[in-house]
C-alpha cells in the first residue's frame, strides 16, 4: 500500500515510526522535508523521496531516492511517459539504513558525476518481510550506522 506520511488511525506496523524518524533524518540532511515523501508497506517496503534538484546529464528530468527493505537507497530519474524510474546508481552496503550523513554524501556525489561513491548494480543488504527486525534496524541510533 502506497501512502503519504499521513497515516490513517488504525493498526501501524511496528516500523512505521521508525522509519518516519529516519526519513526525516535523511530529509533534514538534504535540507528537504518529510512531505517530499511517500511510503509503501508492502513488502518489501520502501519509501519515495522527491529531490529538488537535477543532474548534469539528465537536466529535463526529476531526480528522486528510492530506499527499500532490501536494497537501502538508490538514486533515480523520473520518465517523460510516466513509466517506472530509470535507476542511476545504488548507494550500497554495508546496511540498508546508513547515516544520513552518507545519503547526502551519495546525493552530492551524483551532482558531481563522482561515481566512486555507489554503485551501478543492486545487492541484497538483508532480506524483506520481517517487520519487527526491520524497526529495530530502523530504531538503531544514527552513529551506530
């Protein structure tokens, strides 16, 4: 299920707010805020970040981050047909929830056409489905990361 950070009352799978609390780590890093998010709780779950800038090679088009469950964040660029994203690169290892910190490092490096910092491949970091094991890698404190 696809939905805003607007949660309607009800039961919240275990995650939820600790993956609110990290998006919002990672939003305020890059100077943008939670409402350029969404969220999906199927599995594997996965969030949507809208970006407010664009790359050099790809100057007529939204730039957003994907992080899923599985694979942690990737950077990707919206299609002209509304077709699914044309991924650029994968953050990588070694955690699918890295410091902020290095989420905006990632983000500056694809600014820069750096390529040292990613890569072009996906890798499974952890496998999808276990929801209380997801909020507690989520619930870790941002330097452990």
């Amino acid at each position: 299920m696809t939905a805003s950070l607007e949660l309607p009352t009800g039961y919240q799978p275990p995650f939820v707010p600790a993956l609110l609390g990290y998006l919002h780590d990672v939003t305020a890093e890059l100077g943008i805020g939670l409402e350029s998010c969404t969220l999906d709780h199927d599995t594997p779950v996965s969030a949507y970040v809208a970006l407010d800038t664009r790359l050099p090679h790809y100057p007529d088009r939204d730039v957003a981050l994907l992080w899923d469950e599985e694979r942690g964040w990737a950077a990707a660029v919206e299609t002209h047909s509304g077709e699914d994203l044309i991924v650029l690169r994968y953050l990588g290892g070694p955690t699918v929830v890295p410091a902020p910190r290095r989420v905006a490092r990632f983000v500056t490096a694809l600014h820069e056409d750096d390529h040292t910092l990613g890569q072009p491949g996906p890798e499974i970091l952890r496998p999808a489905g276990d929801p209380a094991e997801l909020a507690a890698l989520l619930r870790r404190p941002a330097l452990a990361r």
